[in-house]
C-alpha cells in the first residue's frame, strides 16, 4: 500500500495528541465547573445519572474518528490502474552539474541547491511535455528518462548529490551526448536545459553540441555562480569545512565560464543567461511556450486506486456512534425495566414507588401523601435533568398538597436551588435584573427551609453562596 499525501501520516499522531489532551483537560475541569453550576450536597445528585464509562466512550469515538480523518487524507493507495492519455508537448531534458565544484556558496546556500529550485520552477510551468533529468560529474547518468510522471522525476532530482558520483571534474560533453541518445526516436521538438557553471575539462563540449544540432536538439544552457567565482570548500568527516585544494596545494577557486556554454547554445541554436528568475521566465515565455507541441501516440499512465473511502466512512461511524451516546442513562430505559418488573411481579410496581417516598429522613408516607409525594419526585427527576422549570413548578406543587414540615422543608431547599440555577441561566441570556431578582428569591426560599430545620447546617453555605451570586 502506498500514500498519496504521505505527510498526514506524520501530522495525524499530532492531531490525536492535541485532541486527546484537550479532552483530558475537560474531564479533569468537569468537578470544578460542576462544582461553580450547583451546591456540593447537591452534586452527587445531579451528576448520579452521568456514565463515566459512556464518556470515555465518546472521547475513543472523537480520537477514533480524528484517526481515520487522518489516514484518508494520506490518501492510501492499494492497486493500480492503467489510463490511456494522448498529449500534445515537447521532450525537455535537463542536465544538472552534480560536481563539486557545484557546492560554492556564491549563490546561496550552494550552487546545486539553486540549481534544483529552477528546475522545479520551470517544471511547475509545463503541462503534458514528457522531462528527463541527467546528472553528470566526469561522468553522465541517466536519472530519469523523458516521462509524464513528475513525482518519479522530482524524486531523482532531490536524490541528486555530488557526494555520491563516482568520478570528479565535470564532463560537458559526455552529458549532451547522454541527453542526444535519451530522447525517444519519434520526430518531436527536443530541447536540452542545461544548468552548469560551465567548467569542462574534457573540452569536448563543442563537438557534443554540433551532435545535437543534427538531431534536431536545441540547448539552452543556464549559468550556475558568478564570474568572480568562488573558493571550493567541503566538510570533513569530523563536520569542519576545509578548501578544496589543487595538485599543487592551492585552494580551488571555481568561477563561472559563460564563454563556453554560449558556444554550446550558439551552436545548436539555443540561447544562453545567467541564472535568475527573470532568465527563468525570459526561456519560458519567449522559448518554451512558443514551441509548436507534436501529438504524441497514447501512452498507457500508471494510477494509484485510491481507497481513502474506507477510512473516511470509519470516520462517520464513529462521529453516528458519538452522538447516539448519551452520557446519561436513558429515563425511558428505566421506564421499561419498571414495566417489565410489574408484567412478571405484580407487587414490584409497589416496593418502586415505596421506596422513593422513604426519602432521607421521612416517616414512611401515609396514603393521604401519596400525591405529594409523587410532586416531589417528579420534580426532582426535572430537577437532575436540569429542567429548572418545571422542578420549579414540582416543587411548588409538593408545597400546596402536605403539611408534613420535613417534606416541605426538603420541598423549600430543592426549590430554592432550581430557582437559584435559573437565575444563572437568565443571567446566561443577558438579563441580569430577572437574574438577580430570582437569586434574591432562592435566597428566601433558602432561609425558610433552614427556619423549617435549623440543625441543617449545610443550608447556611448554600445561602452565603447565592448572597455572593448576586
């Protein structure tokens, strides 16, 4: 399997730690935000219904689905297909200077490194012409032939390096010669870039280029340095740089020859200029784009079957299963299991609601209680849902049907605070007078059921806290 964007693979553990920490993060603020929405005596309540086991599967599902995002982006590729393709273009062949004496720095970083950026400018610019590349040092050698697949070509091109050509000194003739015989023997317009700084010490340049010419191959040649030149230097094995030095002992001063690659691109009919990026447009514009394109025959292209599909539809399932999670357990789950319970045990359906109105610190209900009882829970099930609301309106029902005092006092403390979040809520919405006029009103209700039961001291916290609210 290959990758089409190979970089997302590196990108995406990256992506999958950011998200990870951020979700760390939030679980590790939730006690304290929870802690600033409601009393303390009142947390454990309101958070009793959340699953910490379904929350945790919601932030594998986010991570999950972040990671199949990523790897579809990397465009995995299994397979490969073929396409016929007919173009109209030219054969362009570049020949680089790989020799050391490319590693001058006057022209910055080296003399190499801009060399290859003007390649990969002027390929940038070309549509449908097949390029090849040749390096030569003493020697020439074929990198790629002339070809339509550009990534196989800017990768021969990156891998181009001085250090690996087995012989020194630079060779300009041998390397047109190795462009004349790469071209395909078909007749189309055949062009030659060379890019050098010009130094031939074979000498045999010249009758290399008049070779060209009766092949039909044109030569631009474009001059790589400056004619002051540059003294040679290298890295050593310890990373020290050190001159190159001559025979004799003598630092290497290696400058550019302008006068032998205008005789080259004179003699094929080319032209010459100095490396920069007005030289660069001048060759495209005046030269390249001007060129008459041959239809070639159909040449038969090799193409990745793409199968990001499969990752990107992983990707949607698990987002579909992180909303289908509810991290509280569903009411209407327990509404089943209670039906369930009085189909196949008749006197179940009794103990359930017994047990409820035994609530922390009541008489067992008498039957005359019955309905505000069943007041009082339904506003506390609003009350953990979090709909203030109707808890609000519960629990001043509660308070109309009992006379019980312990009732009413729990009935007191747990309107006090569903009108305490409300205002919370309204401030939330941008009206802060109703907010501060219903704070005030818990903070009665507050006061009233610690009148009902002053040994709760829990309830003066609870009024400090509103009485700083507001």
């Amino acid at each position: 399997m290959s990758f089409g964007d190979p970089v997302w693979l590196t990108m995406t553990p990256i992506l999958l730690l950011l998200f990870g920490g951020v979700l760390a993060y939030g679980f590790r603020q939730r006690d304290a935000l929870l802690g600033r929405f409601a009393a303390s005596r009142l947390l454990e309540q309101l958070t009793e219904q959340a699953s910490v086991t379904r929350t945790w599967i919601k932030a594998g599902c986010i991570l999950l689905a972040v990671l199949a995002i990523g790897i579809a982006l990397a465009r995995p590729q299994l397979g490969v297909e073929w396409s016929e393709r007919k173009a109209r273009g030219l054969d362009i062949v570049f020949i680089l200077d790989s020799s050391k004496s490319m590693l001058a720095t006057d022209l910055r970083p080296t003399r190499l490194d801009r060399a290859k950026l003007a390649i990969i400018d002027l390929v940038e610019r070309l549509e449908g012409d097949r390029i090849g590349l040749i390096a030569f040092a003493g020697q020439a050698f074929l990198q790629t032939p002339p070809t339509l697949d550009y990534s196989a070509f800017h990768e021969s091109l990156n891998a181009i390096d001085p250090n690996i050509m087995t012989s020194g000194g630079s060779d300009l003739g041998n390397a047109i010669n190795e462009a004349t015989e790469a071209f395909p023997s078909e007749n189309n317009v055949k062009i030659v870039v060379l890019l050098t700084d010009g130094e031939d010490l074979s000498g045999n340049a010249a009758t290399a280029a008049v070779t060209a010419r009766e092949d039909g191959i044109q030569v631009f040649a474009i001059g790589i340095g400056t004619p002051e030149g540059e003294y040679l230097r290298i890295r050593n094995e310890q990373g020290i740089e050190e001159f190159v030095r001559d025979s004799s002992g003598q630092p290497v001063l290696s400058k550019l020859d302008e006068g032998t690659l205008q005789a080259i691109a004179q003699g094929t009919g080319g032209s010459y200029s100095r490396l920069s990026s007005d030289s660069l447009d001048q060759l495209y514009n005046s030269v390249i784009a001007r060129l008459p394109r041959e239809e070639r025959e159909s040449e038969l292209q090799e193409i990745g079957i793409e199968r990001f599909q499969w990752a990107l539809a992983s990707a949607l399932v698990f987002l579909v299963f992180d909303i289908l999670i509810r991290r509280r357990r569903s009411a209407a789950i327990h509404a089943i299991l209670s039906l369930a319970c009085v189909v196949f045990h008749p006197n179940a359906l009794q103990a359930q609601m017994a047990l409820p109105m035994e609530d922390k610190g009541l008489r067992k209900p008498m039957p005359r209680m019955t309905d505000a009882r069943i007041s009082y829970n339904a506003a506390y099930q609003a009350l953990v849902e979090g709909d203030f609301t109707d808890a609000m309106q519960g629990y001043e029902t509660t308070l109309a049907q009992t006379e019980d005092l312990a009732l009413q006092g729990k009935a007191l403390y747990n309107l006090a605070h569903a009108t305490y979040q409300q205002g919370r809520k309204t401030y939330e919405t941008g009206d802060p007078q109703t907010a501060l006029n219903q704070v005030k009103k818990a903070e009665a209700l507050f006061q009233s059921a610690q009148e009902i039961d002053t040994s709760d001291t829990s309830i003066h916290t609870d009024i400090e806290q509103s009485l700083t609210s507001s």
